[in-house]
C-alpha cells in the first residue's frame, strides 16, 4: 500500500512538473519605470530626451520604461514629434491636452496614465542628468535595512543653470514650502523626482484645481530625501517659466495646502490693533501733559495708509482663498485631455467614457 501511495506521490509530481515546463517564475520580476515628462515648445529637444531614457534603461535589463509625453497645448510642432514616438514604440504615450494649465497640471495628467512600480518626472529640455537616473532610484530601490526605505527621491542641485531671478525666487519659494508644509529645511525641491506607486495613487486623488505636486509628495510620506547632483545646460530654446507663471506657481504653494497665511494675518491685526492703541494711549498722555505740542499731520497720514494698505491686504488674502474655494466647488478641472496616442488597453485613461 505504501509503494502504490509512493508511485503515485512521484506521478503527481512528475505531472506538474511537466506542465510548468517552459514557465519559468522569476525571483525577481521585472520592474516598471514610468517617466512623465510635460511638453512645452520642445519640438527639438523631447525626442532626445525620449531616446536618452531609452539608453538609460536599457542598462538594466531587469527594468522596463514607461514614457508619458504630455503636450501641453504647445503652439509648435510638439505633438507631431510625440505621436511619432507613440507610433514606434508601444511603451510611449502621447497625450494632447485641450488647453495650456502649466507643468504642474501636465504632471498630474500624467500621474493619471503612470502603471510603473516607480514614478519619474522629467522636464523636457534635456536638463535632467539622466544619466543619474539609477542614483535617483537607489533610494527607493533599496530595502529599509540596507539604509534605503524612502518613498520620494528629489535631485538637488548645488547651483541651478537658470537666470539670477529665478534663484532668488526659487530661495523665496523654498523658505515659503518649508514654512507651509513644514518640511526639513534641508530638502529642496527640483524639477528632476521619483516617487514609488503608492504615492502616486494617493497623488491622484487631490482633484481640486491649482495643483501643486512637490507638495503633494510631501504630504503623502515623510520618507522624503534629497540626491545631489549637478543641473545640465540648455542646449536647446530657452526657459519657459515666465514671471507670471512663476508667481502663480508660488501662489499655489502658498494658498493651496495650509492656513497660515490666514493666521499670520490675524496676527497681524492683532499686532496693528496693539500698536494702535499704545500709539493712542501716547498722544493722550502726552497732550494732557503739553497742551500746546501741535498734532503731526504727517504721522497720521502715515499712520492711516500703513494700517488701510494692511487691511488690503488681508482682505485679497481672504478673497483668494473665496476665489479658490468657489473654483473648486465649480469642480473646475485640473487638465482637459484632446486625445491620447499610443494608449493600449490597460492605461488608465482620466477621461470619462463616451456615452
């Protein structure tokens, strides 16, 4: 009884055996890249960039790529270069958007198309070093144990190849994040980042307008840092961040993920009104003790335009945080997808269905 029990133990396994010939499980399945890049005025440097991460990639055969290339209403010949690549290579995505709603906006576009176990923002000016893609990814790569176990991984550049204005705002836009979002004063924020699945599925779920993905990430984990590298040169067109942008950029920082700014201006009123009353209790005093001291003019008016320019400016602090409020309750949208190319059945399309 025993050696029939035996023999058919050893068919049994002889049988399955046989039929997982040719299947081989990996110990290590390959793992997914998915780099988005937003498009602005780069009809001549986007299809470099795409090849570089090809190049990149392609040194560790156990990794696979992922390319969202989001046009972002560009007024050249942009999306004929991304349908192009879309049409050569399975793994690229084209995304056209309906109207120009900024990087920021084309990144969370992205984030909406982007299967991979990691996630990668790339600009599209071949001033990311990709060739430090691997030293980006290292941290996210590598178990806890081994000292790695980070969520967000962010270059940081010791100097920005970028005019001395934009410095000087980047510095005020950093001294403002940290204060807002109350991060480490010595992570900085840049345009080159990576991030693991799971933040992006929690990215995605901010749905307001104005979104503001830096702090997005630092909202999601705090298992955030920094990977020093150095900025490459522009070597095509020029920097498409105008003042203007660059200002609404910082108002999205400032007004999108905190309430100090309408605490500090309590404060403030609080400080005026003090300041007010022992400024009063002074003249008071004084005049009950030197009757004939005549009333400054000039301190007045200057009294009066300090705290009315104060008032001012609470006031449109409070009105642009109405003003944002009543966007969203409009359910205004944060991007509007034209057409997507290269998308095949498994994509996340952020589109609602054609009925």
């Amino acid at each position: 009884m025993r050696k029939t029990f035996n023999r058919m133990l050893h068919y049994n396994q002889v049988c399955i055996a046989n039929s997982l010939e040719g299947h081989v499980v990996s110990d290590n399945p390959q793992s997914t890249i998915s780099f988005i890049i937003p498009c602005y005025k780069s009809e001549g440097s986007v299809g470099l960039v795409i090849e570089e991460i090809r190049e990149v990639v392609a040194q560790r055969p156990e990794f696979d790529y992922q390319v969202i290339a989001v046009n972002d209403c560009s007024p050249d010949g942009l999306l004929e270069v991304i349908k192009a690549e879309a049409e050569k290579d399975s793994r690229i995505i084209a995304v056209d958007l309906a109207k120009n709603g900024g990087r920021h906006a084309a990144l969370m576009c992205g984030c909406h198309f982007a299967e991979g176990d990691y996630i990668v923002f790339v600009d599209d000016d071949q001033q990311c070093p990709m060739d430090r893609l691997w030293d980006l990814l290292k941290p996210l790569i590598e178990d806890a144990e081994n000292g790695g176990g980070y969520d967000v991984s962010i270059a940081r550049y010791p100097k920005k190849k970028q005019s001395a204005w934009k410095n000087f705002g980047s510095k005020v836009n950093d001294v403002i994040s940290t204060w807002l979002l109350n991060k480490d004063p010595e992570l900085k924020f840049s345009n080159f980042a990576a991030m693991k699945r799971f933040v992006r599925d929690e990215v995605i779920k901010y749905t307001n307008p104005y979104p503001y993905l830096s702090g997005l990430m630092v909202s999601s984990t705090k298992h955030v840092c920094n990977v020093d590298m150095e900025e490459r040169e522009r070597t095509i067109g020029t920097g498409n961040y105008s003042f203007k942008k660059s200002l609404s950029l910082w108002t999205n920082s400032f007004t999108s993920f905190s309430v100090k700014p309408l605490r500090l201006a309590t404060f403030c009123g609080f400080g005026l009104s003090l300041i007010g009353l022992v400024f009063a209790a002074f003249i008071i005093i004084r005049k009950l003790l030197r009757p004939l001291v005549p009333m400054g003019y000039s301190s007045t008016m200057a009294a009066v335009l300090f705290i009315g320019g104060m008032i001012m400016i609470m006031l449109g602090l409070i009105g642009e945080y109405i003003g944002r409020i009543y966007i969203s309750l409009n359910n205004s949208p944060q991007f509007v997808v034209r057409e997507v190319y290269g998308n095949e059945p498994g994509h996340n399309d952020p589109r609602p269905p054609a009925h």
